[in-house]
C-alpha cells in the first residue's frame, strides 16, 4: 500500500511538471510560415552581427523563488523561461527590467492566461517601443533576417520533454547559415553565450516568436556608433583643452 502512494505521487508530480512545460506561453498569431512571412528590412545590407543583449537567468538570481504567473504554477525559476526571455528583448529594446519585474507587472496586468504568457501583453510593458509580429515556423534564414533587422528571436525548443523551454536567439557569427553559426541566450543556464546547434527545435508548427523594432541600430552599426561615440567624446575633450602657447 506504502509503494502505490509512493507510485501515485510520483506520477502526479511529473504529471504536474509535464503540464507545467505545457503551458509557458499561450501560441498566438499572426501566424507565418516560409510562403506567407516578410522579412523586415535590414538596418543595414551588409550586417552580420550580434545584437547586444543582457543574458537573464531564471534561476539563483533574486527573482528566482518568485510565484510565477496566475495560479499554481510554480516558480520563477521553476518556470519563467519564456517570460524571462521576454524580459532579455525588452532589455535589449532599452526598458530597465529583469523578470521579477516583468512577471509581476504581466500578474498586475492580464499578461498571462493562467501559467501561460501573453505575448501581445509583453510589448505593452511602460517604456516598450517593439512590437509583435507574430508567430512563425522554424527557418534559419527568419532567424537570420529578423537579427539583421535587429530583431533577436526567441523560440521554443526541447529540453527536458518536448517543447518544453523558451530560449533567445541573438545573433550569429560566419555566414549565418549553419545552427552552430548562431548565438544563445538560454535562460535555464549562466553558461553565456550557448550556440543553437546545441538544441533541438520544437516540433510544433510555429515555434518562433517574433517582436519587430526591437532595437533601432543594426547589429555592426550598434559596435560602429559605441566607437563614434567614444571617438567624439574624445574630440570634445581636446577641443576644449587650451591651446599651447
């Protein structure tokens, strides 16, 4: 009898956890697939980069035990890979938040459907200029064109079960046409940066999700105005040094 409360227990918590990695967004649309998606116009035609971006954790960070979503579904760390990956492009679009704040204002604000985060809620976050597009099937090349855009992606792959994890893509090196050109943000992990041959995407049919006008600077246009900056700052500087005599 000991063993059968045991078994039974043991299957309703990873009942529990298989539902959990279930509901971390809710799928919404404009939907896109290779026929049917535009690609955004490229800040720059020549840019192959990558996009700055602040990598959050969902895990040993202050946030992380944070009651994650509406209702019983868990924790932060637990949990929170698609809304902490939302959090990386709001960083990236200029807004001061990290989860915590994100998952608490999206609480305050009918930003998740239960455990499931509402993406069109994300981009309504106070100081937010991106947009969302909408979702799309996997293709590198969208990938590839959303980041010369300045757009990072994020995408739902496998981790522990079948799609059952959030991760941004946000940038690559090289040609941009293998997986292991691209770069990872991964927030179940504080290895940084990962690359995206190291994972599998998910199976279902529109596993990216894509914001526009998250940054306004093309990935190398975004290294050339940091250096300008410096190089200007330094030119002022001599001007307003007195002359020899």
């Amino acid at each position: 009898m000991k063993l059968k409360t045991i078994f039974i227990s043991i299957m309703l918590l990873l009942s529990n956890l298989f539902v959990f990695a279930q509901e971390f967004d809710l799928l919404t649309g404009p939907f896109y697939d290779t026929t049917n998606y535009i690609a955004p116009q490229p800040l720059n035609n020549d840019v192959k980069g990558i996009i700055p971006i602040t990598h959050y954790q969902q895990c040993n960070q202050s946030w992380s035990g944070n009651l994650y979503g509406i209702g019983d579904c868990s924790t932060i760390c637990a949990n929170g890979c698609a809304m902490s990956s939302g959090a990386m492009l709001l960083k990236v679009n200029g807004v001061n938040v990290n989860p915590g704040q994100l998952n608490t204002w999206l609480k305050n604000n009918s930003g998740y459907s239960g455990c499931s985060v509402l993406w069109t809620s994300v981009d309504n976050y106070p100081g937010s200029t991106m947009t969302w597009y909408g979702s799309a099937t996997y293709s590198l090349s969208i990938i590839k064109s959303e980041i010369d855009a300045g757009n990072p992606v994020i995408v739902h792959v496998n981790r522990t079960s079948p799609c059952a994890h959030f991760l941004v893509i946000y940038g690559y090196n090289g040609s941009g046409t293998s997986a292991s050109n691209f770069l990872v943000a991964d927030p179940a992990t504080s290895t940084f940066p990962k690359y995206w041959s190291d994972y599998s995407v998910c199976s279902e049919t529109y596993a990216l999700r894509i914001f526009h006008h998250v940054t306004h600077l093309a990935p190398t246009h975004l290294r050339q105005y940091v250096f300008l900056q410096a190089q200007l700052q330094v030119q002022e500087q001599l001007l307003i040094q007195p002359l020899p005599l």
